[in-house]
C-alpha cells in the first residue's frame, strides 16, 4: 500500500516522461542524494570513504560506460581497462605538459582521448560482431598495455613506468582528503549517470537497443548502424575514460600500465554482468556486490573464528564470482537490476496477491 502510482495523474507530456515518474521513487533517490551528499562526508570513517565507497563510485562510473555499449548497444567488449589506461594516461600527460590546466579539464580531456581510441577500435565492429568482436576489443586490450609499458614517451620518460599525480584542487579548493575526493567522484558520478539515463531513454538511446535486438531489422526501418555503433563506442569510451582518470587521478595516486590489465576489463565485465546488462542501477548494484564481497569474504570466516589465508580468500573469491557469472546468465540474465524490479512490482501490488 505504501509503493503504489494510484492518484499520480500526468497533465503533460513532461511530466508523463520524467526519469522517475513514481513519486516514491523520486523521494527515495532525493533522500539518497541527501545521505550521499551531507550524511556521509559527516559520519563515514577515512577507511570507509578511501577503500570503499571511492572505489565503488568509479567503478560504478565504468561499468555505466561499459552497460552503454554491452547492454545497451550489445557489442561485447573485453577491452575497457584499455580505455581506462588511455583516459588516465591523457589526462595525467595534459597535467604535467600543461599544469595550468584545471583538474577538470584535464580528466574530461582524458575521456576524450579514450573516445578517439575507442571509436578507431570500434570501426571494426561495422562488419563482425559477437564473439570476434570481442577479440578485436581484446586486442585493444594488449595494444594499449604495450603502448603505455614500451613508448616511454606517455610515462613522461619515468625509468621505472610508474608516475604519480601531485596534489590535487579543483576550482581552487583542494581535493586532498578523503572526504574531498569523495564528494570530488560523487560529482561525477551524478552528473554522469543523469547524462547516461538520459541518453538511454532518447533517440540514440532507442537506436542503440534496436541494433542489439536485431541489427538487420534496425537497418530495414532506417537506423544507421554506423552511426548507432560508433556513438555507442564514443559515449562509452568517454565515460570509461572519465573513470579511468578518476581511479588513477583518485584512487591509486601513483599507478603503472598493469593497473589497467585485462583483470580490469574482466572486473567492469563481471560488474555489468552480476549488476545487469541494459541497466543503469545494475551498473551500481554490480559495483557494490564487487566491491563489498572481497570484503564479506575477508571478515566473515574471522566473525565465526576460522582463519583463512588471503591466498584462500583470493581464490574463494575468483570462485564465488564465476558461480555468479554462470548462476546469473541461466536463472536470471538480466542479474541484479531485475530482482530489485521484481521487488518493486511486487511492493506495488502488496498487500494483494494480484
């Protein structure tokens, strides 16, 4: 009785298309924005916002970019930690060359790079799909790990490959804290995420999904694959980029090309997979269930008094994340996001059976 749209008349078109068109749903995201933006920076410990909800953000942020062109547009890629490399690797090139450059600046301008490379490995998506799409995005993957480990011109020259972000102030206010680059991320986070809902319920948004139902049928009624791939790479690039400079610039402080491997491409890809494809809260619910099952899977043997090694938990861990994967894509493909749909159909009709 408490979830339900009886009463909520629409007038106008605007109002028949809103994001949340539930008043419910618009309360609850309001109060999460508040707790996100006042609660938390007041009450969460450094360890809290350093290991946990930072990393959880930027991945959330990733896993957006990569739903948009997996779930969305359904191109496999398993190359993404590239274009997180190339995001991270342009905007801390543009941050050393150009110091003057605001800390804004240089991340978008990072995400900008990451759309250049992922649209040139993109081009190949226009004649093959599935499987050997999959394997041009894997090469990616490899190119731009060899680029970023052989070239030394992109690592400034550094002897060992590893370079590192100075201190770090957006707007003329410092970004040093935990607290700072929290709210920092959170920005981006929103900001982007409203973007990406917003484009998924557009024209484009409807392109893309016309070519990952049935390519050939999309063609027929006049949808341009061309353009509807290649915008798909772009605007997933872009936000992968985005977040790429993010967790290096954020998170790691000081990173080296394998910081952005193939685990991490496979880790946005497990992300979009658990969290559920062609959803923009399952790239959050998947962020959350990668980031707090490591720690789950640490803490919880020691509340039961059974120590376990952290090679052990590693590989518990591994384990438990393909058991998912397999259990996920044959009892509920689209993962998270539809459970927490079926959990709102059904509050909408309690107390009733029907």
């Amino acid at each position: 009785m408490i979830y339900r749209e009886n009463g909520q008349f629409k007038s106008s078109y605007r109002a028949d298309q809103q994001i949340f068109p539930i008043r419910q749903d618009r309360y609850v995201v309001l109060g999460l924005l508040l707790v996100a933006f006042l609660v938390v920076p007041a009450m969460a410990s450094n360890y809290f916002l350093q290991a946990i909800l930072i990393p959880f953000l930027i991945l959330s942020l990733a896993a957006i970019g990569l739903n948009i062109l997996v779930g969305y547009c359904g191109q496999i890629s398993i190359g993404s930690g590239a274009f997180m490399a190339v995001g991270a690797y342009a905007a801390w090139n543009f941050g050393v060359r150009i110091p003057e450059l605001p800390l804004v600046l240089q991340i978008l301008l990072g995400g900008v790079f990451a759309t250049l490379v992922g649209v040139a490995f993109g081009i190949p998506s226009l004649r093959i799909r599935g499987l050997y799409l999959a394997v041009t995005t894997l090469a990616a993957q490899f190119f731009v790990d060899w680029a970023f480990l052989r070239i030394a011109f992109f690592t400034n020259y550094s002897p060992s490959g590893n370079v590192s972000v100075p201190a770090l102030s957006a707007f003329g206010l410092p970004v040093q804290t935990p607290m700072q680059k929290y709210l920092f991320v959170l920005i981006f986070v929103v900001v982007f995420a409203l973007l990406a809902k917003n484009l998924v319920r557009g024209a484009i948004g409807r392109q893309w999904m016309a070519i990952r139902d049935m390519d050939v049928a999309a063609e027929v009624i006049g949808i341009r694959p061309v353009y509807a791939k290649l915008t798909a790479f772009a605007v997933s690039s872009f936000i992968i980029g985005v977040a790429g400079a993010l967790w290096a610039f954020i998170h790691l402080g000081s990173w080296e090309p394998l910081a952005f491997d193939l685990n991490r491409s496979l880790q946005l890809l497990f992300i979009v997979i658990i969290g559920g494809l062609g959803s923009i809260v399952g790239s959050f619910f998947g962020a959350a269930f990668m980031v707090l099952l490591p720690v789950l899977l640490t803490n919880v043997p020691h509340w039961f008094g059974v120590s376990i090694g952290v090679d052990t938990a590693s590989h518990i861990e591994h384990m438990v994340f393909g058991a998912l994967i397999v259990f996920f894509l044959i009892v509920e493909p689209h993962g998270l996001a539809r459970l927490w749909s079926i959990g709102k159909e059904k509050l909408r009709l309690w107390p009733f059976p029907h």
